[in-house]
C-alpha cells in the first residue's frame, strides 16, 4: 500500500491553500449574514479549474484524477472558510461526474465546458417535500405526450437550485416500475415554461450555499433532454451519491484540520490557574481525539477515492467515510467551541460558523441513519 501523493498533488495542494488565503478572502461574516452566495468567489474558482478538474481537456476539463479533484477540495476545506462556497463547488463537480458517466456525447458537448468554465451553474434535484431519506419513494412525474415529456412536481432543499441554470431532474417516468426501472432523469434550463425556482431557504449553517424548492408545472422536456435511458435514473441516483459520498468528506477533512490547528494555537496560547489550558488533560484529550479523527477520516477517505479512480465501486468505503468524517466534523468544531471556552460561543472567533455549517453534513448526501443502514445491509442484516 502506497500512502503517498506526488509531488505534484502536493505542490497543487499549497497553490490551492494558498490561493484561497489570498483570493477567498471576502468578508464572509457579512455574506454569512446575509446569506448570500459569493458569486465572485465561484467565478475566481472556476478560472482556476477547481470546478472542471476531473473533466476531459476536449470539454475545457483539468485531465485529472478523482484523487488530485479530492485533495483540491481538501485545500478548499482547509483554507477557505466559506464551506457553502466549497459544497457549491462540489456539486457542480458532481452534476458533472452525472454528465461524464451517463450523458450522450452531444450533452457533453453541450453541458460540460459551461461546468467547467463555472458560467452556468448546475443543481441535482432528488429530494421532494415528502421524501428525502427515501428519495426513490419521489412523486414527481415525467409523463411522455408524444413529443417529449411533461413534467410535474415539486423538489425541495436543492443545492445551488435558486441560482442554477441547469438541474439534473429526477422524476418517475413508470409509476408501475418505480425503482426497478421507473425512474428517469433530465435536464431542465432555467427559463422553461412551467418551471419555478423558488427563494432560498433560510438556514441554521452553511448560509452561503443557495438551497430552494424547485416547482414544475407541466414543464416540457424534449426528448433530448433525457439524461441517461429512461428508467435509468435509479441506477444514476445510486452511482452519484457513491461519488458524492467519496469526495465531500474531503472538504471536511479540510475544515476539520484548520480546526484543529486553531484550537491547539489557543491551547496553548490560553492560561488558566497559572498554565496553558493545553496542559489539562481534559483539554489535551480532546485535541488528541481530533487528531485520531483527522488521520482515520483520511485513510477511508483516500481509500474510496483510489477505488474510484481505479474504476472500482466503493459503496461501502463512501458510506462509512461519509457517516465518519461528517459525525466526527461536527463532533470536533462542538470540541473546538468547547476549548475556546466563552469566546468559542461569540461570532468574532468564527468557530460557532464551522459548528453550524457541520450539522448539515450529517445530513445531506444521505442522513448518518441512512448510512448505518447501507452499512449494516453489507453486513447481511
Ligand atoms: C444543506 C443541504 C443540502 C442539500 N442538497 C440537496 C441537493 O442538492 N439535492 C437534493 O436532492 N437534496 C438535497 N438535500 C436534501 C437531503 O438530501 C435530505 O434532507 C436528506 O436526504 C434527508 O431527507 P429529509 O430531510 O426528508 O429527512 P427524512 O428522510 O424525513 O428523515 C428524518 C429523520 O428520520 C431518519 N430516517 C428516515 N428514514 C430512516 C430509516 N430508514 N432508518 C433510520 N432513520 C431514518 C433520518 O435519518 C432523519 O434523522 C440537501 C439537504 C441539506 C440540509
């Protein structure tokens, strides 16, 4: 087993870290009160490649590998504070991953230089209203009319989704197949007829990161718009979230190491009865817990992504890296707090943001409940 990068994975690693310290500095206090998406930013990553890395160079793509794609969002996660900038940025990748793998060569041509590029944005829709976790249970309808499809339904929580320009839509095209064959998937651009993008949701974290409800209403799909064959989607639903799963934990490997360098910056830099606050064992366990967290979370991290680029599945190591590294995120930003005593609790030590932005990561992508179960169903429970 070879734990090492190349030395050029590693020079591009410091360009990022370095990138971000230097280009990603907006006042993100302002745009985290605001909630509003730092469109600046994401134009300043895309010009560096971070959105078309793992894409081919014939569609404006990097040529990379999915491991040198992940280490970029492990910079990202590390040195850019903005973790709703970072999810942005994964799930355009991802919408990308979708195209690469089940796209025609015409919707390549079509699609991907503009994810690449970053000038238009690109959402996924799954989650609906009355089904999240139980994603395949969806309602909504694609119906064929002759010329195409007619879609109906509503879709809810979609990242980038108030701001996209392009949605991955999946919808059930024969409700007597449902899972087994029933689903489709499709493209739907900003500007078709009956179709509704609605405010951003307000939320606890992640503020940056634009999430709405997505409304169709007999919204017409050319034919050409079908992603994949139809009754295909289920089967892309289920390859995207081991993508996914691979590669987003590597952005909170990243938010979890600058954590835990601040919190052992002001271990030692604190004193309490007559010493650094680091010399309490109750203080310095929890810094070494970090510690344990970050290098085990790397292990099944880079794990799922070698798998990936070998053109393995990696459904089990993206499950359980996604259920570890997220509860072991936010386990270590409420640690962090912790450390930072009352002034962990205050706006102005930007900590209680990491904090909130790591709930969702528990969340999104399949709930930790969701991947004990895909965990356990490996075991033959
Ligand atoms: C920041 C953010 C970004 C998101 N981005 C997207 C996106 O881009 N596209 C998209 O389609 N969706 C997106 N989502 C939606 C996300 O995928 C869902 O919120 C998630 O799958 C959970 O679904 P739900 O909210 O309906 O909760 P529910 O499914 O209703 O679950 C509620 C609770 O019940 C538990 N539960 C449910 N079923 C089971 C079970 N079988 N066993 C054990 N426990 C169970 C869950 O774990 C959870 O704790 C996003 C969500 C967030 C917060």
């Amino acid at each position: 087993m070879d734990f090492s990068f190349t030395d050029e994975q590693v020079d591009l690693r410091e360009m990022v870290i370095k990138f971000a310290r230097n280009e990603l500095d907006y006042d993100l206090a302002e745009y985290d009160k605001n909630g509003e998406f730092p469109l600046e930013a994401w134009r300043k990553c895309a010009e560096m490649q971070f959105l078309g890395l793992p894409f081919d160079e014939e569609y404006g793509g990097g040529g990379s590998d999915f491991l040198t794609m992940s280490l970029v969002l492990n910079a990202l996660g590390y040195a850019c504070k903005d973790a709703g900038l970072v999810h942005a940025i994964a799930t355009q990748v991802l919408c990308g991953m979708q195209i690469r793998m089940f796209g025609s060569e015409e919707q390549k041509q079509k699609y991907l230089p503009d994810v690449c590029s970053g000038k238009k944005i690109f959402a996924q829709a799954i989650t609906e209203p009355d089904s999240g976790s139980d994603a395949l249970s969806m309602r909504s309808r694609a119906t064929w009319n002759g010329d195409g499809y007619l879609l109906n339904g509503t879709k809810m929580f979609i990242t980038n989704g108030p701001i996209a320009d392009v949605v991955i839509v999946f919808a059930v095209t024969d409700p007597d197949k449902k899972t087994l064959g029933g689903i489709s998937c499709c493209f739907v651009e900003k500007g078709f007829a009956g179709f509704q993008q609605c405010n951003p949701i307000k939320k606890m974290g992640l503020t940056t990161l634009q999430n709405g409800e997505l409304v169709f209403d007999a919204c017409p799909i050319p034919p050409g718009n079908l992603m994949g064959k139809e009754g295909q989607g289920g089967m892309i639903f289920n390859e995207s979230m081991e993508w996914e799963r691979s590669f987003l934990p590597a952005a909170h490997l990243g938010t979890m190491e600058r954590v835990l360098e601040t919190s052992i910056r002001y271990a030692k830099e604190r004193k309490s009865f007559g010493q650094s606050i680091g010399k309490f064992q109750s203080v310095s366990n929890k810094l070494a817990e970090m510690k344990m967290r970050l290098e085990l979370g790397k292990l099944i991290c880079w794990k799922a992504a070698t798998l990936k680029d070998q053109g393995k599945r990696a459904t089990l190591e993206s499950s359980i890296g996604k259920l570890f590294i997220s509860e072991c995120l936010k386990q270590t930003c409420l640690d962090a707090v912790q450390i930072h005593g009352g002034y962990g609790y205050t706006t102005e030590y930007e900590i209680e943001r990491d904090l909130r932005d790591s709930v969702a990561a528990t969340i999104y992508s399949g709930t930790s409940e969701l991947q004990y179960n895909i965990i356990s169903r490996w075991l033959g429970l």
